[in-house]
C-alpha cells in the first residue's frame, strides 16, 4: 500500500514534532548560547550545507 503525498507529508511532521525537544540539549551542550552572547552574533545569513555518506568507520 502507498502512502499518500499527504499522509507521508504528517508522518514525517510527526517525526520532526517528536525531535525538537532534542534540539534544546544541543544548545546546551555546544553552548551555542553563550557564544552567541559573548561575541553578538546570531548565525542569521549563514548558509550550511552537510553531506553525509552514511558510512560509518
């Protein structure tokens, strides 16, 4: 059975929902905050880009 473009649409809203409180402990961590305080930048206007080959060593 195929899933709707729709349906697949919420399925991964769903997944991305159940993600965000993870983000906070990211911040946390990195202390993205801090620096952010510390040098007055706030990242608006970078660009970032990540490949991932999905090989793990």
């Amino acid at each position: 059975m195929s899933l709707s473009v729709v349906s697949r649409f919420m399925l991964y809203l769903a997944v991305a929902a159940a993600s965000l409180p993870g983000l906070d402990l990211v911040r946390v961590e990195t202390r993205s905050d801090q620096a952010s305080a510390k040098y007055g930048v706030s990242g608006k206007g970078v660009i970032y880009a990540m490949l991932d080959r999905g090989i793990d060593w």
